[in-house]
C-alpha cells in the first residue's frame, strides 16, 4: 500500500496527496491502488472546489477578490 496525505478540510472533503511508495511500488516506480493515509492534515479552511464555489454563492460585492 502506498502512503498518501489526506488533507481534511473544513468543509468535509478529503483530498488525498500522494506521500510515497510502498516497497513493490518503489522498484517499478509505480503507485499500486491501494492508498495507505499515512497523516491525515487538518486544513481550516474549505477545499479548493468549496472555496470557489462558496466565493460565488456568497458573493454579495463583500468578498469580492
Ligand atoms: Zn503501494
Ligand atoms: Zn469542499
């Protein structure tokens, strides 16, 4: 299994980044499908998705970037 980061958001999503290989993976350079949450990283703040989305929803001319 190899290992990945999970980043857990605020918003509940997860998104997984890949953190390295396990030792079959290693020698073929390879990620197998098995996914190993190596560290779970608390995020205070929504995922990317959620931002964008929240961004818009919520836009009333205050958070306007
Ligand atoms: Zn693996
Ligand atoms: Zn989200």
């Amino acid at each position: 299994m190899c290992s990945y980061y999970a980043h857990a958001f605020s918003c509940k999503h997860v998104t997984y980044s890949f953190a390295r290989f396990c030792d079959p993976a290693g020698l073929i350079q390879t990620r197998c499908n098995d996914r190993h949450i190596w560290q779970t990283i608390r995020m205070d703040e929504h995922c990317e998705e959620c931002k964008a989305t929240h961004y818009y929803a919520s836009d009333s001319g205050r958070r306007r970037r």
